[in-house]
C-alpha cells in the first residue's frame, strides 16, 4: 500500500513576496514542486526554486512578449539575475509591459498620444495648431497674447489639476509646439527673468502644465516628436505602441505644415524621430540583457554582437527616411524652430542616449554634467533608468581597455553607434537647411 502525505512549504520569492509549494512525497521517486506564484510546474524538488522577472528584466528573456518578426538581429538573450531594482517576481504567465517599461515600449508612451483634446482644452489645441504654422515668431507671439486679453489662459491654468496624467501630456505637447514657435524654448518659466521676454499668462500655464507631469523641461524633441503622432488608419486590432509606430504610416496631431499641404521637413524629422525610437525597442531589451554582466560571461560578446546589428538597422531606417525629408518643404520659420532646438539640445532622441549609456560616451566626449545635460528633457523615470545603465553596465564597458575579439566586438559596437549618431546629425542639418542632395550613406 502507498502511503501519499502533502506538506505546504513558502518560499520567499525575488520581490520579497512568499510564493506557496505543494510538495507530495510518496514510496516512488517522482517527487516534484508545483509552483503557485513563483514557481513552475514540474520542476524537480531537489532543486532551487527559480524566480521568474517580469518588468525590463523579463522583457528580454527568451519567452517574453516580443512583437512579431522579434529574430535575427533583434533577439535578445537572457538577462543577468537581479540586475536592476526594477526586476521582481512574477507568474508563470507571459511578461506584460509596464508605464514607462523601457523593454516594453523604449520610452515611447505607454498608449498612443491624444488626437484632439476636449472641453476648454480645444482652446490650446487651435493655439498649438495655429501657431505651428505662423510665419515668423512675432504672428506666434501675437496669438498668445491675444489668448491671454480673452482670457483663455488663465482659464486653461485653473483647469490643469483636473487633467489626467495622459491629457496632461497631451497639454504639454501642445505647450511645447506654442513655446518653439515663440522662440521661448530656452525658458525656465518660473525664473523671473522669463517675464521679461515671454507672456505671464503663458509662463503661468506652461509651469502648471510641467507640475502636473513632474517634468521642469520638456519643450525638446521627446515631448514635440514621441507625443504628436497617430497612426493615419486605426489598426483593427490592438498591437503593441512599438509595432504601431513601426508598422502603420504615421502622421502628426499638430502639423507644421498648413492642411492640405505636403508635410514639412520639420514634421517628417519629428514621424522619423518617432519611428527610430519604435525600431529601438530591441536596443532598450540588449541593454537589460548586458545590465549587471561580467566582460567575461560567454554571453556578452553574443549580446554585443546583436547590439551592432540594431544599431545598423537603426542606422538604415534613418538613411531610409532621407530621401522623402530632404525632398520636402521647409520655411524659415520652421528652420529657425529646429536651430533654437539644436543650439538648446533639445534634438537628441532618447535611443541613442540609451546606447550611450551602455557603451560609454559614444561619439562625443563628455563629462558627467554635460551628459546630465542632455538628459535633462527626458521625464525623470527615464533618466533614472538611464543613470542605472550607467552604473550596471559599467563592467561591460571595460572591455574598451582590453584585447581579444571580445574587445573587438566591443568597440564595433561603439564605432557603430558612432556611424549612427552622425547618420541622425545629418538628418537633422538636412532638415534645418536647404540641401543639394539626398543623405548619403557615407554620412
């Protein structure tokens, strides 16, 4: 006769949580755990009890949710145990992205941006639309004090705290578009020196606007690019944002150009900024995957190596946008948008920042402070995420010191973020300027 007994053992997990095992022992060998919220089914007693991740740890593991099409240059390989504070237990379930996952959706938004806004708040939107394409910065100026004698911005200010934290998004696009027309994007709207140049009523709604979103300064390239696209058809069924803005054509909320009118080199640099960051998706979950990783586990020259093919195909998706921008119009008024951008560093798109922190300064050399500088128009989960690669990827970047090929492949990698780097700059000086001809690949 066989004698079956149960016993119920917890077991602490990965997050600090208890996960609950049934372990049944009876005269045959065939002891097994059956995992409840940690574990998983049919793994033998005798061993340890595995923690599945989910959050960016997960998202690059073999089995994670990986858009369609996820093989060749973007698969990525496991990532190092308890890399990133970030990492936490989970089901046996597929991972499912978190707000501001970066291995979810980069720092792409977690939906795609507000169409049209609602309420008062279309008052901001035909201001935003209106000014995009005013001729000289004095008509956008003009606009924003006529809204301020009708008394539409403080109207508009007295309404922010009822925002949701995505139309407040939505909001601040809208802000940034009317800020760069203006020639304001250099502001701090609460320094007092700001009244001086730019409309109190507007420095009042635009610093309201920035509380609301726990982010000072905004007015650059990640709010006016990653928040002011829609897909031109609705998808019939629900995909990934990354997959959206990689696989539907693209067209902006707040045009730069007049309806009717062919999109400007402005729009186009903005749909080609978004879509470099939809393609970056696989280099977000490479550099999760060589968090915390020895130069010497036998998995980071493979990590690496796939790190350079995403950064080439990155590299020819924005060769791929060249011909069609540099054939578009521009004004002098849209130039002159994108020089006070560039000359603030406000153009720098956040996939790139990712790569450099984890392969080091890339293509420019620079310090501590001026790095934090140009992370500063990123929200601040992003540059916490950012400053994380900085320190778990630390151990990877010292392979620059050393020989062999997996130094080698080390700095391929950097000379390929190089390439990729001066690639997007002579994007954007194609846009900001008349050009002869289209990019070349030698750029």
């Amino acid at each position: 006769m066989t004698t079956t007994t149960t016993t119920t053992t917890t077991t602490p997990t990965m997050a600090g949580t208890s996960a609950t095992a049934s372990t049944t022992a009876s005269t045959t060998p065939s002891t097994t755990v059956t995992g409840g919220a940690g574990g998983a089914a049919g793994v033998p007693a005798a061993r340890p009890a595995t923690a599945t991740t989910t959050g960016p740890a997960a998202a690059a593991a073999p089995g994670s949710r990986i858009p369609t099409g996820a093989s060749g240059p973007y698969a990525a390989s496991a990532p190092g145990p308890g890399i990133l504070p970030s990492a936490s237990a989970a089901s046996a379930e597929p991972a499912t992205g978190s707000p501001h996952d970066p291995c979810a959706h980069g720092f792409l938004p977690e939906r795609p941006p507000v169409r049209s806004m609602i309420g008062t708040w279309t008052r901001l939107d035909a201001m935003a639309r209106a000014a995009a394409i005013v001729p000289d910065r004095e008509a956008a100026v003009a606009l924003v004090e006529r809204a301020h004698r009708a008394d539409e911005l403080s109207a508009l200010r007295q309404r922010v705290s009822r925002l949701s934290l995505r139309n407040a998004e939505a909001a601040a696009m809208r802000i940034a578009v009317i800020a760069v027309s203006c020639g304001w994007c250099g502001l701090d709207p609460q320094a007092p020196a700001a009244r001086e140049v730019a409309d109190g009523a507007f420095l009042d709604l635009w610093a309201a606007i920035a509380h609301r979103i726990d982010h000072d300064q905004f007015v650059a390239l990640p709010t006016l690019a990653l928040h002011n696209w829609v897909p031109e058809r609705k998808p019939r069924r629900h995909i990934p944002i990354d997959q959206l803005a990689r696989t539907e054509v693209l067209v902006p909320i707040v045009r730069w150009a007049p309806e009717g009118q062919p999109l400007s080199r402005l729009d186009r640099l903005m749909l080609a900024a978004t879509r470099l960051e939809a393609h970056g998706i696989w280099l977000f979950r490479l550099a999760e995957t060589l968090a915390g990783r020895s130069p010497d586990d036998s998995s980071t020259p493979t990590a690496l190596r796939r790190l350079v093919r995403v950064q080439h195909a990155l590299r020819a998706q924005l060769l791929a946008e060249a011909a069609e921008l540099t054939a578009a119009p521009a004004t002098p008024q849209q130039r002159a948008v994108l020089g006070a951008l560039a000359e603030q560093g406000a153009l720098e798109p956040p996939v790139l920042q990712a790569a450099e922190a984890v392969l080091g300064i890339g293509g420019r050399r620079m310090g501590e402070g001026r790095r934090q500088m140009m992370r500063r128009h990123l929200p601040a989960q992003h540059r916490a995420w950012l400053s994380a690669m900085d320190r778990h990827c630390a151990p990877v970047r010292t392979l620059a010191h050393r020989g062999g090929p997996d130094a080698a492949i080390y700095r391929e990698a950097q000379e390929s973020l190089i390439a990729l780097r001066r690639t997007y700059t002579a994007l954007v000086q194609a846009a900001a300027r008349p050009t002869t001809g289209p990019l070349t690949a030698a750029a």
